[in-house]
C-alpha cells in the first residue's frame, strides 16, 4: 500500500477541528469570499489568502487591513496599497483563483534578526508502528518576503538558535517537548481519517506569547531539511524511519 498524501489544506484542517483538544491551535480558516474576507479582515486586521493545495509558499498572500481606509497586500516582495476595502478584494481577485483559495487568520510571527520564523515539526511513525516526533527546526524567512519556506529564500535554523534570546535553556526544553506531544496528538487524529499516513511535517507559528499555532500539515514533508542541524543524528533517525515505511530505498552497501 503507497504512503497516504493528502494535498487539500481544508480537508487537513476540517480533520484536525473535530478534536477537541487541537481546536485550540488552529487559526480560523474559511473558503475564499469577499465578504468572508472583510469579516476576518475587520477581526484579526492580518490575514493569509492561500491556495487549497499550494506548495512552496507560492501563491501564498498577506493581505492587512491597517486603517479604515487603508489596505494593503503582499505576495512575493511585491506589496500593493489601496484605499478602499473594494479596490483592494478587486485587485486580489485579480490575482488569485478564488475557487480554490483558502483565507486563515493571520498569526504575527516571532521574529530573530528583524526576520519572521516559524517551525517545523517532523511527525513519523517509527520502528514501533507509534508516531514519534522526530525533528524540529525553525525557518528563517528571507527579509523581504512573507512565506518562509526553504524554496522562497528561507534558511533552516535550529529552534533553539532562534529562541534562545527569547526563553531559558529549562524553558526551551519544555517548549520541545510540548511542541513534540502536539506532533504525535495531530498525527494521531489525522490518522484517524487517513489510516495509510506514515510522516507529516507540521508548520507551526508561534506567537509573541508563546502560543503555538498549527498553520498547516504537510503530507510530503521535506526530510532533508533536518541536515542542516548541527545534531546530525536527527536527520539519521528521520533517514532511518523513512527507510522503514518504504519512502527511500535502504542503501546499498
Ligand atoms: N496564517 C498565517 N499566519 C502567518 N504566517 C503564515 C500563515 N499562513 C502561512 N504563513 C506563512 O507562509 C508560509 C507558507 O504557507 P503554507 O505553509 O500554508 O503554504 P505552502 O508552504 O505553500 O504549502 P507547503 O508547506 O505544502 O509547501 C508558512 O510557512 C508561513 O511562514
Ligand atoms: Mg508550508
């Protein structure tokens, strides 16, 4: 039996709601409308407008309202202002396809050297049949962009290389561990509805409390990423896992 992938973010998203205990980390996510749009827009003054199933970060918008009469978004470097709620909808219909686009209230990132991260969590099931968090990492984005994915100029970083001005060592630790049990808990309950899933990779956003939030899963995540820890027995258990599942071919010696 292949390995199950799930591209759709609102299939993934609507899963993860039905538990209880993960509703909690999951920023408000609605189908694409306009006037879905100036709801959240007015509540949370940041959103993300995203493809269903987008990778990379392409296709991924910031779109903010910062006045009454003052909006602007963002995608790529580029960044557009307007003056009115409507010329603003109207440029970005523009530019997406609004059937297939996702809007998530938005989550102000942490940032180190004046640049957002986020992390990612590497969830597998190991040589039990058990999910295990295998590795996490944060990711740097590049200055001037919104997404901080590897393939849109963001550079891998360990988690604690990021943090650690922001919590002590004993509260690094904790923050691991709780963001390692998160894995395995959303693991499980994806796994509920998708029986055949062996890995996920989670992007989480942390906010300026501390707070993690689940932005989204990923089905196929990257496991080379991990090389760049300085630890590199994280990417060799990952390599080993993924070895286990059938999604590399052991080597041969
Ligand atoms: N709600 C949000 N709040 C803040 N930042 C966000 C939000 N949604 C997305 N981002 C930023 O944009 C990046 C890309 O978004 P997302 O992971 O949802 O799509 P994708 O990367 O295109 O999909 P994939 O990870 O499958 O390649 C995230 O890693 C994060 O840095
Ligand atoms: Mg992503």
């Amino acid at each position: 039996m292949p390995i199950q992938r799930v591209r759709s973010k609102w299939a993934k998203t609507n899963s993860l709601l039905k538990s209880t205990e993960l509703t909690e980390y999951i920023p408000e996510t609605k189908r694409w409308s306009k006037n879905t749009l100036q709801a959240m827009l007015d509540a949370y003054k940041m959103v993300y407008v995203k493809p269903d199933s987008g990778t990379f970060g392409s296709g991924v918008i910031r779109v903010e309202k910062r006045a009454n009469e003052y909006y602007s978004f963002q995608m790529g470097t580029r960044k557009r202002e307007f003056h009115s709620f409507d010329a603003m909808a109207h440029q970005l219909q523009q530019t997406i396809r609004p059937q297939s686009y996702l809007i998530q209230r938005g989550i102000q990132l942490l940032r180190h050297a004046n640049r957002r991260f986020d992390i990612r969590v590497m969830v597998q099931k190991n040589n039990h049949n058990h999910w295990e968090s295998t590795g996490i990492i944060g990711r740097l984005s590049h200055p001037a962009k919104i997404v901080t994915n590897y393939h849109s100029g963001g550079t891998p970083m360990s988690m604690e290389q990021l943090m650690s001005g922001k919590l002590s060592a004993s509260q690094l630790s904790a923050y691991h561990f709780r963001l390692k049990k998160l894995g395995v808990s959303v693991a499980k309950q994806l796994q509920s509805q998708y029986p055949r899933l062996k890995e996920i990779g989670i992007d989480v956003a942390v906010d300026s409390s501390f707070k993690p939030w689940i932005l989204e899963v990923n089905t196929l995540p990257d496991p080379f990423i991990f090389r760049k820890l300085r630890d590199k027995s994280v990417f060799r258990k990952i390599h080993r896992y993924c070895v286990l599942y059938g999604r590399f071919k052991r080597k041969r010696h």
